[in-house]
C-alpha cells in the first residue's frame, strides 16, 4: 500500500520525526565538525612540540664529539632525561610504516616545517614515520625493540596493554652515521582512528529519540482526536440531523469550531424542523379548499364541464401530495437500522411481479448495509418503477466492496437527451418527447431518489448506454 500522509495526524507525526532526525544530524555534524577543527589544531600544536623537542636533541647530540656520543646517550636512558629512545647506528633502519590516515599525513608535513625551522635549515635527508612499537627495528634492521631490556624504553615508550604508534625520526649526522630518535606523541593515541561516539552515546541518543517520539505522538493523538471526532460528526450530519451536540474539548481553537459546528446544526434542524411545518400547513390549508372545490363540482350539471373540474382538482391533489413527499424525502424521520439488502430486493422484485415486469438480479450483497429502510426501499423502488414503465426489458446490477455497495439498475428504454440529464433531477419535469411510451406521474420520482441517496451520504448518477437504454446508479458508501 501506498503511504499517504493526507491526514493532519500523519504529517504532524511525519514532521516531527523528520525535524528530530534533521535537530540530531545538523548538530551531530556542527559537533563533529568542531571537533575536528579542535584535533587539526590540536595535531598542529603538537607537531610542532614533537618537532621542537627533536631538533632540540638532534642539536645537542651533534654538538658533541663522536667519541661521547654514546656515553651521552647511555645517560640519557639512565636518566631520562630525554623523551625519546636515542641511538646513534652505522645505517638507517628500515622502518614498516603504519597505515595512512590524513590526521598522519597533515601531522608529519607540519612536523616536518616545524623541524626545519627549528634547526633554521632544510632536512632533505630526514626520514620521519610512525611505526608498531612491536614491529619496530632499531641499532639495527634485525634487532627489534620488544628484543631490548624494558629498562631501555621504559620512560619514553609504552608496550602495554595495546601500544599506540611510535614516531620515528631518522637523520644523518656524520658519514655513515644516523641518528635515530623514537618516542610517543603527547598524547599517544591521536592518530587512532576517531571514534567520537561510543556505543553508550548512540544509545543514548536512540533512547531519547524514542522517548521524544513517544511524547509527541501523544501529544499529536491528543490534539487531533477532537478534530477526528469532528469530521466524523460533519459525515454523520449529512445522513442523520438529529445528532447528539458535538462535545465541546481540546484547544480553544477545536472548541471554538466545534461550538460553531454545533450552532450550525442547531440552526440546520431548526430550519428543517420550520420547513416540515411549513408544508404540513400548506398541505392542512389546500386539502381543505379542494375538497370544497370537489363537492361543489359535483353538484355541477354541466357534465363535461364538472369532469373537467374534478380531473384538475385530482391533478392539484396529487401535485400537493407529491410536494409532501419531495420535502419530507430530505429528512427521512427514520432510525438506521442493519437493512438486509437481498431480502430488500426480493421484495421489490415481487412488487414488480405484480405489475408484469420481470427483473433480472445480478450480484448480491455479501452483509447488511445500515440505513434507512423504508427511505432506501423507496428510493430503489422509484427508479425501478421508472425503469418498468419506459422500458420493457430491466435489469438490476449489485456491486458490494468493503468502501461502497452499488446498485445499477438498467433498460431498454429510449434513455434521455445528454443535455437534459442533470435537468431530470429537477421536480415536476418529464420528458415525454424523449421518452414517449406514456405520460408518467408527476415528474418527482427522480428527485425523491436523489434526495434520499443523499440523505445516507451517496450518490445518484444517470447515464445513457450505448444502444439504447438507461442506466442509473446508485452509490451508498459504506462508512
């Protein structure tokens, strides 16, 4: 199925997830972005220390002769009184560098300026990298530093538990002499890999981006069930007047529209209830007349002029009569009820039977449909009947789904003109030009039928089919 995020509780929901994710990453990334700005500079500062110190040795260490280097040396290990493992060998150790990282790359290329500006001269022959302390060479390339007395490497270098990289520097300070300095970075582990959210910090932030969408969904469910209970009390109005007074809850916005819709509906049944009235009186008021009309032809002895009188005075009779009943078919006063839809139309196909017309029933509806009984029947009954009395052949068509139940009924008259299908609707219209088999009633068969299709929130649709004949359709939702 398709997500569609119509409703005002889903996109209210959708933009607070993404709003927490967009807070979450923007300052995740300004976070980290500022944090690695901090290491960069951190990593120069140190660069530059590392490299201060080393050229400080370096100088020192020339500055004697050849022959006391090595007791320098030893004393600087006994004492420690340098930072750095110092030797002096015969040849340059090859050294396995670590693997390349740019905090690596940027740190030995600031190394590297910050030496030479300290020795005041440019190194072409200085070799730095960083090396595994346990798979580091020194004196020579067959002797490692785990193979030299711990004493050795004990105040510059760290072995245990799990030893950071060593920086190694090699130059040359004499013919066929290099000077070889090896030591840890002020802080050793600078150049692991960044890891500037452990596990516990995920968690956290998952933790509180669960508890945050857990509140806000509370909150949105809360705000918006009025609305809900809202929209379903607009649905209903359309099918039943005489619903219960909206409770007033929620914001005062919701309140405020609920009170309006609730005025509203006051003042729709107040104005259904005055028109009701209304046509009783008018029916009250004209029964009287023409039955005075009636007795007083009667007494007439003019005959043809008498039945002249009495077949308008009928005709006015039934006109009122119709009037009654197009005005009370808006608001049917009955109560919804579970409408067994087959049985339904068994029974119209009987009434039909009696009058000679035969209907074919196709389909059936697979549960009850709740409704108006006597208004649903009376809107089938309507357009079959007016099916049966321009066509000779009619067929009736149901089609149940879980949204809508659909009722087609079909014939074979002579249909209606497409520029006067939406005038039939009208009341006291008949198109007997378009459909002259005989003059039918008073023309508000199709009004009525509309009218209570509307009354359960459906539709009326006419349609010509091709050929000849006319389908009408009504469509009664479900909900």
């Amino acid at each position: 199925m398709r997500l569609r995020f119509s409703s005002l509780y889903s996109r209210m929901l959708i933009l607070v997830v993404l709003g927490l994710i967009s807070a979450f990453t923007i300052s995740n990334y300004v976070w980290l972005y500022i944090l690695e700005g901090q290491r960069q500079e951190k990593g120069a500062s140190m660069a530059r220390d590392v490299a201060f110190s080393m050229g400080s040795t370096m100088e020192f260490i020339k500055a004697y002769p050849r022959e006391y280097r090595h007791i320098i040396i030893n004393q600087l290990r006994d004492m420690g009184g340098s930072r750095f493992l110092v030797s002096v060998n015969d040849e340059f150790i090859t050294v396995v560098p670590t693997r390349s990282s740019s905090a690596k790359d940027n740190f030995l290329q600031e190394f590297r300026l910050a030496i030479e500006e300290k020795l005041g001269q440019r190194l072409a022959d200085l070799h730095v990298e960083f090396a595994d302390p346990r798979l580091l060479n020194v004196y020579k390339s067959d002797v490692r530093l785990v193979d030299l007395p711990p004493r050795w490497a004990q105040n510059t270098l760290i072995l245990e538990p799990d030893p950071p990289p060593v920086m190694v520097a090699q130059v040359p300070v004499d013919d066929g002499e290099w000077l070889y300095l090896a030591g840890l970075l002020p802080e050793p582990y600078f150049l692991n890999e960044p890891r500037y959210m452990d596990q516990g910090q995920l968690l956290f932030l998952l933790t509180l981006m669960v508890t945050l969408l857990f509140l806000f969904w509370v909150m949105v469910r809360w705000l918006t069930r009025p609305l809900q209970n809202l929209a379903k009390a607009a649905r209903q109005l359309g099918t039943d007047i005489h619903l219960i007074p909206l409770e007033e809850t929620g914001t005062r916005e919701v309140k405020e529209t609920a009170r309006a819709f609730n005025i509203m509906q006051e003042r729709v049944l107040r104005f259904v209830d005055d028109r009701e009235r209304l046509f009783s009186a008018i029916s009250h008021d004209l029964k009287t007349p023409i039955t005075r009309l009636r007795l007083r032809a009667e007494m007439m002895d003019d005959c043809q002029t008498r039945d002249r009188m009495i077949k308008d005075l009928e005709e006015l009779e039934s006109m009122v009569k119709g009037a009654l009943d197009l005005g009370r078919s808006t608001d049917v006063h009955e109560q919804t009820h579970a409408i067994d839809i087959n049985q339904l139309v068994s029974t119209l196909r009987e009434e039909l039977k009696v009058i000679g017309q035969d209907v074919e029933v196709n389909g059936h509806a697979r549960r009850p449909y709740y409704g108006k009984p006597l208004a649903l029947k009376r809107c089938l009954s309507n357009l079959l009947h007016n099916a049966a009395f321009y066509g000779t052949e009619l067929r009736l068509d149901i089609v149940d789904s879980r949204q809508e139940l659909k009722f087609y009924i079909i014939d074979n008259g002579p249909g209606i003109p497409e520029d006067k299908i939406d005038h039939v609707f009208e009341p006291y219209v008949r198109l007997e030009s378009s459909r002259n088999r005989n003059t039918g009633g008073a023309g508000l068969g199709l009004s009525i039928a509309r009218n209570i299709a509307h009354a359960h929130g459906g539709q009326l649709k006419l349609r010509n089919r091709i050929g000849s004949g006319l389908e009408a359709a009504v469509l009664l939702p479900r909900q």
